[in-house]
C-alpha cells in the first residue's frame, strides 16, 4: 500500500479530494494528515472520514522534533501539501528527496513566492488585468514555488470577474487535477 501524508493550514477541500479519491483504493491510502493550525477545519475533515490526524507547532517542526521523526517512522510514499502555508525546511526535503509536492493557485513562475498564498494570488492576478490565471502542481525545494513543475492547468479570467470569482475557477481546477496527479506519480 503506497502512503500518502498531507500538510494543510485550513480547510481542506484539497485534502478532502484527496481522501475522497483514494478512500477505496487497495493501493493508495492517505494514512496522515498534519496541520499547523489546531483549529484547522482540515482535521475535522480527517475524523470524519477516520483518518489519523495532528497538529503541531513550530517546535515540533523544527529539527529533531517530533513532525521530522514522524515522517521518517511513517516513511510515505508522497507529501502532500495542500494549502500547507509554512515552509518546508530543508532538513525535511533531503529526508524525503522528490517526495513532496505542493499545489500552488497561479501559474508559476509568476505569483509565486513569500506571501503569495490563497486570495492574496487571486487579487494581485485581478488587479494586473490578466487575461488567465491556473493552477501549479511541482515539487518543492528549499524556494517558496521555486521546485519542478509537475502539471499545469489553465483558467481564463473574464473581464468582469472579481477575484472571488478568480477563486471559485482555480478551486474547479484543484479539484479536476490535483488528486489526479497525485494518483499518476503514485502508479
Ligand atoms: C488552495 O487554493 C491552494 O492552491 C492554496 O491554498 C488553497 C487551500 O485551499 N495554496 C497556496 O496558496 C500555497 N501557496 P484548501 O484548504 O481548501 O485546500
């Protein structure tokens, strides 16, 4: 059986396309999911559908702490991160080298970097006029939506929409392909 760990800061509906999609496979299973916000609806998600679940803090997910000895016990197959908002650090990139991934709402290499998460991405695409936006699926490396890309997808921005509406196309995107993906590298 394959394992997939999933990183998520909020609520979850990446996650929960990917719990839904491998919940009845004999293959792939999500065995763990972490966040680094307790109250994060991500981990009501994860009980719902009787998957384990933490959360943890900065301490835990430092060096040495208990989220690096985790995952070298639970040694996954995959991590994902689905709208997991801290970075990764790179102690936890050698332990697991071409094994994590990350799910980014815009085309990279642009809005990509610090700062550049959820509707901040949406605005910032709305306010420079432009004509498309997408979603990014890549590996991560020690740079903030700097690892290879493994798949995009593209949107076109009309121009009335608001960036709530921007949202709503990127969410239909995640949704197509991310779980998608994740069950290609898996094969
Ligand atoms: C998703 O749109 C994901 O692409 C984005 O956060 C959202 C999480 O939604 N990730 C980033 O912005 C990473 N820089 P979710 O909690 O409902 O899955």
């Amino acid at each position: 059986m394959k394992k997939i760990v999933i990183l998520a800061s909020g609520n979850g509906t990446n996650a929960q396309s990917i719990m839904d999609r491998f919940v009845d496979s004999n293959s792939i299973q999500v065995s763990l999911i972490l966040s680094n916000k307790p109250q994060a609806y991500v981990l009501e998600r994860a009980r719902l559908a009787g998957i384990p679940a933490m959360s943890f803090n900065r301490y835990a997910f430092a060096k040495a702490g208990q989220i690096q000895s985790i995952l070298n016990q639970e040694q996954p197959d995959l991590i994902v991160l689905a709208g997991f908002l801290w970075k990764i650090p790179s102690f936890l990139i050698e332990d697991h080298p071409d094994k994590i991934i990350n799910i980014h709402p815009a085309l990279l290499p642009n809005y990509g970097g610090k700062g550049m998460y959820g509707m901040n991405v949406h605005r910032s695409v709305i306010e420079n006029k432009e004509k498309e936006s997408g979603i990014t699926i890549h590996y991560v490396n020690e740079n903030y939506d700097e690892g290879a890309i493994i798949k995009q997808a593209s949107c076109t921005i009309d121009q009335h929409d608001t960036a709530e509406d921007l949202a709503g196309k990127i969410h239909n995107l995640e949704q197509q392909h991310f779980a998608a993906t994740i069950e290609e590298l898996l094969k």
